[in-house]
C-alpha cells in the first residue's frame, strides 16, 4: 500500500504515539564515563583542587586519586555503569614502564574506587602511550618504528597489573596485532580468567584524538599512528580487526571514533553479533562543546541526538565525555 492509503505521519502525531513506535531508546546503564587521573595532582599548590582543567574539554578535568573516587560516586549517583580510567605518570621512559607498575597512577585510582564505590565498574585503557618519553603505543626498534611482538609482551603486562589491582575490564587500546589472544593467556595464567577484555578493534587513525592526546599528554614526539592504528578509509579491514579480535578472545568490541564511523560500528555488529562498544571520542566532544559555546547549537539536543545515532548505528555501549549530562538530562 501506498500514498494515500499509507501515511507514515499517522505516527508522528503525538508524544506519545511517537514514543510507542520509537526504536532506539537511550538509558544511562548505556554510558560509560572516561577519567584522566594524574600521578601529584594531590598536594599541587599550582592545583589546590587536586583537579586540572583541559582546555579544549570544557566541563572534563585532570583529577587526582582523591579526586577521581569523588568523581566516580558522582557516576555512580547518576546510574552510569562504569568508568574508563587513562592516567598521567609521574615518569616517562622508552618503554612506558609506569604502564605496569603496581603502584602506577592507574593502578592506585583502581584499587581507590574499587573500595569507595565497589558496585562502579572500573575499565582500564591499556597501551603505552601515555607512559613513553616518545608518546607512541609501544616498544620501538632503533629504526622509529613500533615494534609488535615485543608490544604485546608488555601490554599484556599492563593489562595483568590492572586487573590485578581491581580492574573489573581491561581495554587495550594500541591496536597490536596478537594483543588480545595475549592479554587474554595472561590474565588466564595469572587467575584471573573472569576478567572480560574491551577491545579496541577497529580503532582508527583519527584527527578527532586531538584534544585526548593534550589531555593525556600523549601525541607521538615524532611521526603519526598510522603504522598500527587503521586507515580512516577501510570498512572491511575494520571487520577483520574485529573478528580477529573475537576469535583471540575478545569479550566486546570496540569502534572508535564514533560519528564518522558509523556505518563501521554497523557493519561491525552485524559480522560479530557481539556487544559492541563505540567511543564517542575528545575532538566529537569538543566540536560539539565549542559550537554550543558559541551559540551555534542546542548542546542537551545535540547530544542526545548524537547519542542515539551511535546507538541506532548498532552500538551497546556508548563510552562518552557526556555520559554525566546525559544521564542527567535523561532523568527530566
Ligand atoms: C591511547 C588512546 C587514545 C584515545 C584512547 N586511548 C589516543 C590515541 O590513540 O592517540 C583517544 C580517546 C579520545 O580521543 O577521546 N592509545
């Protein structure tokens, strides 16, 4: 049937007609929440708060231990199911070793929040970039490059400390081939075979890190990622990545960014019929927070406009800077 006996108008009329027949809904037990923690934020006079404001995050601070657990009860207030911790180091050197440290900053935060909000799930980013004095992902051979297998080796490392130290998840995010198989044998070998893996599968080389990379202090001191992290213009490598990581033992995976790739995140649900995370990442943040500064744009509408998008597209999970205006919007 068509026009004019089918008018799809009929429901659209009212709120609530509109609501019956709507097929994605948005509910905070969707979001998850990421932190920065940073090693001496506490006890800082140039930071009284133990917080550090990111200038191109409005709204998103550097946090220190103290800090962060008050930040994760405010998460847990709002109905959100987790957080995603990144940290600041107190040192950097070649092979990012405070990524493995058992009192590195991630590690100290993890076991914090854990005791003050044990309900809140704890999801740790896994990779070495914010840990090297050259900023990339991994160990690097005398030529410049990452090299792989030896990567691997030390990601699983950093992987085991966290969960070690409590982390419910742990998300590696270096895009090495093998890591997860690796990260998953580790785990297993050191009893903690109930600890699920966050892949990064098909995370992409992205401009939309930018504001991430000042935050985290963690832009490559030379060349680019785009030796490990995937080509913005390939949809069925983003498959295989995703795939693999299923058959290595990956519990959900991940797309990252999100708003230009949404058509990956579908096809990637799809192929894999597993939960599917998608990370709303720093430069989608900031975009949206600079036009809404400006009064070019409705944030709250904007938001969960785009947060929908992300859903509809076949995301689960949605990790998002605006998880706590979100969840707070979505209450009334
Ligand atoms: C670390 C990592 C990055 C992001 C998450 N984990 C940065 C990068 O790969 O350069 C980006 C997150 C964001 O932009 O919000 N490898």
């Amino acid at each position: 049937m068509a026009f004019p006996e089918t008018r799809l108008r009929r429901l659209r009329a009212t709120p609530a007609l509109r609501g019956l027949v709507r097929e994605t809904r948005l509910s905070a037990s969707q979001f998850v929440y990421p932190m920065f923690v940073e090693h001496g934020l506490e006890g800082d006079p140039a930071h009284p708060t133990g917080r550090a404001p990111i200038a191109s995050m409005p709204g998103v601070d550097r946090l220190s231990v103290e800090q962060a657990v008050a930040e994760a009860g405010e998460v847990a207030a709002l109905g959100l199911p987790g957080v995603l911790l990144f940290g600041l180091p107190a040192e950097k050197d070649a092979d990012g070793s405070g990524a493995w440290d058992p009192d590195g900053i991630v590690q100290r935060a993890t076991r914090a929040i854990k005791a003050a909000h044990p309900d809140l799930l704890v999801i740790t980013d896994v990779c070495l970039c914010e840990y090297t004095d050259h900023g990339h992902c991994g160990h690097l051979r005398a030529d410049g490059t990452v090299d792989n297998d030896a990567s691997v080796a030390l990601i699983a490392r950093t992987a085991v400390s966290h969960a070690r130290a409590g982390a419910d998840l742990v998300a590696p995010s270096d895009m090495m081939d093998g890591r997860v198989g690796a990260i998953r044998a580790a785990l297993d070998e050191d009893g903690l075979s109930d600890t699920p893996i966050m892949a990064y599968s098909a995370k992409f080389s992205s401009a939309f890190y930018g504001p991430f990379r000042e935050a985290a202090d963690s832009a490559p001191a030379f060349g680019d990622r785009r030796g490990y992290q995937m080509d913005p213009a390939n949809g069925d490598e983003a498959v295989r990545e995703a795939l693999l990581d299923v058959q290595e033992g990956a519990d959900i995976v991940m797309v990252k960014p999100a708003l230009a790739y949404l058509d990956v995140i579908r096809r990637v649900k799809d192929a894999t019929a597993m939960p599917v995370a998608a990370y709303n990442v720093s430069g989608e943040y900031a975009m949206v927070k600079a036009a809404a500064a400006a009064g070019h744009l409705d944030e709250r509408a904007t938001v969960l406009e785009t947060l929908t998008a992300i859903r509809r597209a076949g995301a689960d999970i949605v990790i998002t800077y605006h998880a706590k205006d979100a969840a707070r919007w979505l209450q009334n």
